[in-house]
C-alpha cells in the first residue's frame, strides 16, 4: 500500500511540473560608440536605461514563464532611444517607425532555442542605424 501511494504521489509531482519557458533578450552593440539605450515609458513608471560599452553584447531582459508562452514585447514604452557617451540623441524608434525598428521584434530581432523552451532574442545595433 505505501509503494503505490508513493508511486501516485510521484505522478501527481511529475503531472504537476511545468517545465515552463524562459527568454534571454540581448543587445549586440557592434558601433564603435558607448550608448544608453532608454526605454521610454509616460503611462506607466517603467522607464529603464541599457549602458553598452562599444562593440560588446549586453542583456537587457532575463525572464522565466511557469505557463503559457514567452513573448518579447516592447509596447510598454512610447519610444525608445539611443545616445552617444555625449549625450547626442543617435536615433529614436516609435512602435510606427518605417525600416529598421527595435519594436518589431519578428523583423529585426534574432531568435534561438538553445535549449528546450529556453528563447534567446537578440538585437544588434550597427552604425548604419545612425544613418
């Protein structure tokens, strides 16, 4: 009787694992510029500020979902900008801003599985960008 209570106790355990999901987003700064990447937020109190050193990658979001699915999304913020070490204004995104767009993420974003229900999105910004 103990074994099969165990052995239905340790089913139920393994039912009830999830193994869930997680996602790495990284930005590649391959310019030969310091930037400050800001996501700019006036509804809500989320802005946050990204430094990254010249030609290094740099993670921007670690994350880990018990259920459903993991997505990478940005619509949080009204825009996002990035500026030099001197504090000059290099581009502006908007979630509208035609060509390259940090928002769109299924465009512009890299996507891997380097292991089972791990995602790592990556972004790389080159000096075209400034252009």
């Amino acid at each position: 009787m103990k074994k099969t209570l165990f052995i239905c106790l340790l089913m139920f355990t393994l039912i009830g694992c999830d193994p869930g999901e997680s996602m790495e987003a990284i930005i590649n700064n391959s310019t030969n510029k310091n930037l400050s990447i800001f996501f700019d937020s006036e509804i809500n109190d989320f802005d946050m500020q990204l430094n990254i050193e010249s030609n290094t990658t740099k993670e921007l979001l670690n994350f880990r979902a018990n259920t459903g699915g993991v997505i990478l999304s940005f619509r949080d913020y009204d825009s996002i900008y990035i500026k030099d070490s001197s504090n000059e204004i290099l581009k502006v995104y908007k979630a509208d801003t035609p060509g390259k767009n940090i928002y769109n993420v299924d465009e512009y974003w890299s996507v891997s599985e380097p292991s089972k229900n791990h995602f790592v999105y990556t972004y790389e910004i080159t000096e075209e960008d400034f252009e």
